[in-house]
C-alpha cells in the first residue's frame, strides 16, 4: 500500500472519529457550560392571593453530563442576586435589601450538587448544598432531560428543565406582614425554576 493512500485512510478515520465526537459527545462524557442568553433561572412565590414570579439575569454555571452514566452527572452554579428582577423597580429594590437578599453582604447565591438518582426516564433527583443569604442547606431539584441538538455553530447543545422547592426563613429572609385578618402579605415557600441551554466548554 502506497503512503498516499496510507495517508487518505488516516485522514478518513481521523474526520469520522471527529465527527463522532462533535455530533455525540454524550457518548463519551462532556463538560459543559451553561448559556446563559438560552437559559433562565425563575421563581415563584405567593402574594395575598395571587403568585408573584421573578428571576435572575446575571448567572452562570458549569456541569460534567453523560448520557449513559446520567447519575455521576456534577453540578456548580453562581448568581449574582443584585440581578433579581420581578418587572418592578421598587419591589426589586426592597428584594435587594436587608429585608431579604441584603445584596450589600451577600452578593452571590451558589449551587453544589452531591448526589444525582435516576426517577424515571430523563428524570433524575439531584441533591446538593444551596448557599443563599450567607446560608447553606440541602435542597433537591428535580431535574428532567430534554435531549441534544446541534447550536448555529454546529456545536452540540444539551437541554434541561428542573425545579425546586424551599423554605426562605430556613435561609435566614424572614420579612412580612400580618394582615387585619391574621393571614401573611408573603408566603415562606418559594419555588425555583430552571430551564438550562449548555454548550460544551472549551
């Protein structure tokens, strides 16, 4: 066999095991890092008799994901809390303050992920510490997979939902009011929802 030719198989096999690699990372593991202009991280909490929601533009977050081995799957994220917006300038500003965020001392919330059990297909329970208000404390999210699809880049991305529920005065917010009836303007629980576009990291 000449070396031309010997030179053309290499390159073959070099472009399919590359292309192997791009269109189905998952295959093999990945790292990945969480776009944020694709993503969203929301809540919801109860006022009087209706539900406020809010979210947070100032995030970001890395993860290891295999799609074969989705339980030994880690998760790390920041927010900057100062971004918190709930399409209200003066409700915004009484959320950044010693009220409850108190942004001046406790500038980012942060999410460790410890453990991840399957629940169904797609679906899985991740377990880790959320730090928020200068507190930490274990919150389970539940966590459903979308699937994979190449970007505009030709880059692969991977899509989740996952939402959890927690307890604000465990973290130390306390703030409210009792209304002339006995019943509270705020509810204690909140519930946080995700919805994550990532992209191999590079």
């Amino acid at each position: 066999m000449s070396l031309m030719k010997i030179g053309v198989k290499k390159r073959i096999v070099t472009s399919i095991f590359s292309g192997l690699m791009m269109s189905s990372p998952l295959c093999f593991g990945a790292e990945f890092k969480i776009d944020a202009a694709h993503s969203n991280i929301g809540f919801v909490t109860r006022h009087l008799v209706s539900k406020i929601t809010g979210q947070f533009n100032d995030f970001d977050g890395e993860f290891s994901f295999d799609a074969k081995k989705p339980t030994e799957s880690k998760v790390s994220a920041t927010v900057k809390v100062a971004s918190i917006n709930t399409n209200n300038q003066k409700r915004d500003g009484h959320l950044q303050s010693e009220d409850f965020f108190a942004v001046e001392k406790f500038p980012v919330m942060t999410f460790v992920s410890k453990k991840v059990t399957s629940a169904g297909k797609d679906k899985y329970k991740m377990l880790g510490d959320l730090t928020m208000h200068g507190v930490t404390h274990p919150v389970t999210f539940h966590v459903e997979y979308l699937g994979e699809a190449p970007g505009m880049d030709g880059k692969p991305r991977v899509g989740f939902t996952a939402n959890a529920k927690v307890n604000r005065k465990e973290f130390g917010i306390s703030w409210n009011k009792t209304l002339d009836n006995g019943g509270l303007v705020l509810s204690d629980e909140v519930e946080i929802n995700l919805n994550i576009e990532a992209a191999p990291k590079m």
